[in-house]
C-alpha cells in the first residue's frame, strides 16, 4: 500500500489513474514471472516420477548452515574447564 501512496503523491492529478494501473500492471506481471520462475527451478529438481522436488530445490546449501543438522554438539566439560578463569 505504500508504493500506491507514492505514486498517487508523485504522478500530476489528471494521470493518477493511468499511474495506478501501470502499478497493477506491472504488479501482475512481476507476480506471473517469479511463480513461473519458482515453478520452473522446483520442476528442474524434481527426479522424473518423483512427487516432490528433492532438498536443493527449496533451498540452496549455505556456507552458515551447521553440518550437524542444527543439533548442538553436548560436550562434558572436564573440572578443570568447568573453574572460572581468571585472578583470584
């Protein structure tokens, strides 16, 4: 709603309605390209007879993602590791 109100603001009184449909327009159009996009990288990583697309074809791998799957290694901590560091 904020970009209508920046174009009604920015376009003369008498093209306020010509602007507007262009926003629609283009609004439309930029909706039909990226669900054609999206539609077209899940249908390049579905497997031929598969019923959905595999992993990657969600999401691509992240150099940020924990190899671990996410769980969080628990690791006992020895005594020594456990003292509080520092002058005493």
């Amino acid at each position: 709603m904020a970009m209508a109100n920046l174009i009604v603001a920015a376009a003369p009184q008498r093209d306020v309605g010509i602007a507007t449909g262009m926003n629609a327009v283009m609004r439309t159009i930029g909706m039909a390209l990226g669900s054609a996009l999206w539609a077209a990288i899940l249908a390049g990583a579905t497997a031929p007879r598969a019923a959905f697309a595999s992993e990657h074809g969600y999401a691509s791998p992240s150099p940020w993602r924990p190899r671990n799957g996410g769980r969080r290694r628990m690791r006992r901590r020895s005594a020594a590791a456990r003292r509080p560091r520092g002058r005493v």
